[in-house]
C-alpha cells in the first residue's frame, strides 16, 4: 500500500472544493458530448409543451412535485445502496480498492476508494442541489397568478416560459 495514497484518502477536502467539483460534472467533454445532446434535445419537448400550454403554472407546479418526488426518491435509494456497500465490504476488497490507483481530475493518484467516495460525494450534492432547485421553484411558482403574463403577447411569454422550463429541466436531466 501506498501511504501517499492512503493520506489523501483521509485528507479532509473543504465544503467549497467539494461542492465546486460536483458542479463540474455538468461540462461538456469530448466524452460526454453525445449524451449531453440528447438530454438536452429531450428536456426541450417536455419544455416545450409545458411553457406553451394554457395552463402553464399550473402544469410547472406539477411537473417540479413530480420531480422533486422523483429526486428523493433516487436520493434515498443511492444513499441506502452506498451505505451497503460500506457496511458490507470486506477486507479484501478493501485493501484492492485502496491498493488499485488511478488519476483523479486534477492529476493526483488517489485510491479506487477515494474515488468510489468522492464520485458517490459529488453525486449527492448535486442531488441536494435538484431537491433545493425543485422545491424553490415549486414554492415560487406556486405564489404566481394563474393568469400572470409579463409581455402584451402571448408569444413572448410561451418563449420566456419555455426558455426557463428548459433550463430548469436541462439540469435535472443531468443530475438524472
């Protein structure tokens, strides 16, 4: 075993680096790219009909309770399984997941562990992070006016609406 390894594995890492490094999963790279497309190409049909739909708060307001709904409950299952798989790793595999090395994003050697740890880390703050988004939006959304409507046309604001609704639902297709 590597004791450099095993020092960065219980370096404490400060809340900020943690959460900054979360949010660089929603980059795009030459290995993603693909994906990406097409999640974003699939959060525009929902958006679409949402923010042009007569009774688009309404709908939003539902859609983000559904979400939201969904959100905690893959929150509840990752958490659960990685507790698991904690409680239920043995020893040898232990000491293979911290023996087996590779290079984390900023070039440093950390463990198979760490990484398991930082990846399980990063998925639930960004997990947080659509749980907190969802049900601010959802209470905001809430307190609009069935009928609001900023601009004097109709268009202007299904464009607006729509442009909102899929950043909104871009994110959570990522996080996803």
């Amino acid at each position: 075993m590597k004791a450099s390894v095993i020092e960065r594995l219980l370096k404490p890492k400060s809340s900020k680096k943690i959460i900054s490094s979360s949010f660089k999963l929603f980059k795009f790279t030459k290995k993603n790219r693909r994906e990406r497309i097409i999640l974003l190409f699939c959060a525009f049909i929902p958006a679409a009909l949402v923010g042009a739909s007569v009774n688009t708060v309404e709908v939003f307001v539902e859609a983000a309770q559904t979400i939201l709904d969904v959100v905690l409950a893959i929150f509840g299952i990752v958490f659960t399984g990685y507790s698991f798989f904690q409680a239920l790793i043995n020893d040898e595999l232990l000491i293979r997941m911290i023996d087996d090395t590779v290079n984390n994003e900023e070039g440093e050697e950390i463990s198979k562990l760490q990484e398991t740890n930082e990846l399980f880390v990063k998925c639930m703050m960004l997990e947080l992070f659509s749980i907190l988004l969802s049900l601010t939006l959802k209470i905001v959304v809430s307190c609009i006016d069935k009928n609001f409507s900023l601009f004097n046309q109709v268009w202007k604001n299904n464009m607006l609406a729509i442009s909102l609704i899929y950043i909104y639902f871009s994110i959570i297709a990522i996080v996803l």
